[in-house]
C-alpha cells in the first residue's frame, strides 16, 4: 500500500475546507509518519490549546477543525478577562498572524483500526496516534478426504 494514499485529499479542492472555514493560507502544517503499528499525524496549532480543537472519525475520514474567536484582555478592578473584540479595531499595516478558523479532512485506508485513535496535545503540537489493524496471513487450508 503506498503511504500517501492515507492522505489523498491534499491536491483536491475539499482538502482545503470549500465549507468556507479556510483558505489554503490558513491551513496549519502537518507531518504524517508511519510504522509497522500505526500512522501518526502532528499538526502545528501555535497558540491554541486542547480545548480549541475538535476531532471527528467517520466513515474513515478524521476531521480536525478549530474555531477560536478573537479576544483582548481588559482589566477590570484589578481583575482580567478576555471579552470579545467588537471595538477598538486596529488599523494593521501588516497581518500574518492570524488564524481564526479551520478545517482539514484525511480520509484514510483499509488497515486502520479506527476505535483506537488516540490524540495528544503539547507544547503547540497535536499528534494523533492512528493505529493499523493487524494484517491477516493468508493460511493453509487443508484437503480432507471425503
């Protein structure tokens, strides 16, 4: 089986998120590795947390999408708290930085044991662990007399 088939949605259009949720300029980093157990995907999700991340398996697509709204810190008597910035909107000269919302689908093979996915978050990172089901060896069958 050729590895990159896990992700053959990278070159068509729905691989970008045509639901609007994203551009490709927006679209977080991904390495995908295998070995003979599973298929791990790390994403790059700077400045999100575990929270800000949803994960979807279904009839072997995993979706990973975020939504994170812009807020601005204010104090309040002493006390912060993030309010949503419908005021006050600076006039960027340059804006590279930002990344709102996004949405990207992998759909994936055969071999791939789908109860156990497993996923991680630190330091930035989301690493989800996708397990292979083991491969069935073809067997002897033997000829009985009859």
């Amino acid at each position: 089986m050729n590895a990159l088939s896990l992700f053959n949605d990278w070159l068509n259009n729905d691989f970008y998120g045509t639901d609007g949720l994203c551009s490709s300029s927006n679209v977080p980093d991904v390495d995908v590795t295998e070995n003979k157990d599973s298929y791990i995907l790390d994403m790059d999700l700077p400045g999100r947390s575990e929270n800000d991340v949803s994960l979807e398996l279904n009839d072997g697509v995993l979706t990973i999408s975020s939504e994170k709204t812009e807020t601005k810190q204010i104090e309040d008597k002493g006390k912060k708290h993030e309010e949503k910035k419908e005021e006050e909107k600076p006039q960027y000269l340059l804006r590279e930085r930002r990344r709102t919302s996004f949405r990207r689908s992998f759909t994936l093979p055969k071999d791939v044991d789908a109860e156990g996915v497993t996923a991680g978050f630190k330091n930035g990172v989301l690493t989800v662990k996708i397990p292979r089901k083991a491969e069935v060896a073809p067997r002897k069958i033997q000829i009985n007399i009859a």
